[in-house]
C-alpha cells in the first residue's frame, strides 16, 4: 500500500510540473505585438514583421485597414501596441485623440504622388495637361479621407486646369491602392497614386513623376506606439527594427524613399 501511495504520489507531482511547464510555454508562445496599420504599408511591413520574427523570435500580428479605420479599429478595441499612419493627417488624429504616446513618433518612409497609368501607357498620357483631353478616364482616391486623393485635387487646381480635369474623374476609391488594380483591369486610364505601388506591378503599371513646382505635398509613413500596448518595450524593439538600417532596406527595396535628402529632390519641404 505504502508503495503504492509513493506511485500516486509521485504520479500526481510529474502532472502538476508537466501542466505548469505547458501553462509556461503557452505564455511564452503567446507573447508578441499586435499592430494595426494602414494599407499602405502592407508592401513593406509583410517583410518587416517576417524578419522580426524570425530575428527576435516573438509572434508578430498586424491588422491591415484604411488608416482612419485602423485608427477607429484600434480605439474601439482598446488594444493594440502599435498604430502605423500611410499619412500624416492619421497620425496627427491620432495624437489629438491621446491614443498613441508622441514621444514614440518616427517616420518608417515617405511617398510622392505620381500619375499612375498602364503598362506601355496606350492612351499617351505624358504631362498632367494630357488628363484634361476629352475621354481619358481618371481614378483618385477619395479626397476627404485620404491624403493623396488631397493632393490630387490640388495639384489639378495648381495646373489651370481643374475643371477640365476634373469632368474626367470616373472614380474616387475608398483606399489608394484599389486605384492599382482598377489601371491593372483597364477600368481607368490614369491615376493620381503613391509613387511605390509601381514595385507592387512593374508589369501592370508605369507612373510618370511630377516636377516639384507641381507637387502640393508628400506623404509621411510613420510608426508610434500606442497607450494600449501590453509590451512596452518589445513594441519598442520592433519601432528600433522598422527604422534601423535593415527596415530601411526593407521599405527601398519595396519603392518607398527611406532618405530625407532624397525626397527632397521631389517635393522640397519634407518635413511639413
């Protein structure tokens, strides 16, 4: 009996350790950061968070909407430990709504708008004064929510031309990036995009830049952590790994410019 009371024993011991060490591991397999971030950084941070995991070994989930909606997802759910804006006006809402820490505020890249048209460019669309031709069928984002949908409008007013222009505006897109696939499908015949979704089809699409004189602003790619995070200093570590020199890597490789004296080749005010 006594034997058979030390097997019991001993039995009972090596579950309770086995479950503790399952209850560990589980924790340990848990932890990692959640993100949301605008679409218009899915090109570059899909590799971004592959590295990271691989690097640092932490399980990384990343929420991919518009920018004002990922915002809206990420304050609804009182969660997340990272907030990513495509533009800037994103990550200024964001601070006045005190849901991100703005000491955290770096920017990941920066993008320019281009005329966005389809591979060969049949319809011959060279100058923004070719947008303005009778028939030419032109996309833009939409101009209240997004930054580049913005510009658009205000590059067409700069030109003389907005009225001519504008009469050929067949569409207006929730999101920037729907404009690739509408030029990919011959839904529309140019349009005014971010200059880096070109390296996401360089065999769909070609995109003509504009002079600095006819450009009305950039667009800033940037990264803060949010009063919600749950791991303070990993979501820190990941900032560091987005904007070191292997993140940076990361965005040029995508077609973002990661280099201040570079963009101000296109647009000479970065830091508006």
């Amino acid at each position: 009996m006594r034997k058979f009371i030390t097997i019991l024993f001993s039995l009972i011991l090596f579950f309770a350790f086995y479950n503790l060490n399952l209850n560990a591991q589980g924790i340990i397999e848990g932890a990692g950061l959640s993100i949301f971030s605008g679409a218009g950084a899915k090109p570059a941070m899909d590799e971004v968070c592959q590295k990271f995991e691989s690097q640092y070994g932490f399980k990384v989930k990343i929420n991919y909407a518009g920018g004002g909606e990922a915002l809206s997802q990420m304050i609804l759910s009182k969660s997340g430990d990272i907030y990513i804006a495509p533009e800037q006006r994103f990550i200024e809402s964001a601070k006045e709504k005190q849901v991100i820490d703005p000491q955290t505020i770096r920017t990941l890249a920066y993008m320019i708008p281009v005329i966005g048209v389809k591979k060969g460019n049949p319809k011959n669309i060279t100058t923004l004064a070719d947008l303005s031709r009778p028939g030419i069928r032109i996309g833009i984002a939409r101009p209240e929510t997004t930054l580049v949908g913005k510009y658009a409008l205000e590059i067409f007013s700069k030109t003389g031309l907005a009225k001519e222009i504008e009469k050929n505006i067949t569409t207006q897109t929730v999101r920037p990036d729907q404009l690739l696939t509408m030029l990919i499908f011959d839904q529309i015949d140019a349009g005014i995009i971010w200059h880096f979704y070109q390296t996401c089809a360089p065999d769909k699409i070609e995109i003509i830049y504009l002079s600095p004189q006819q450009i009305t602003g950039i667009g800033k790619l940037q990264i803060a952590i949010s009063v919600f995070n749950k791991e303070r200093e990993l979501a820190q570590k990941f900032v560091d790994f987005a904007t070191s020199a292997q993140g940076k890597t990361i965005f040029r490789k995508r077609g973002y410019i990661v280099d201040v004296e570079e963009i101000k080749k296109y647009y000479p005010d970065p830091q508006m």
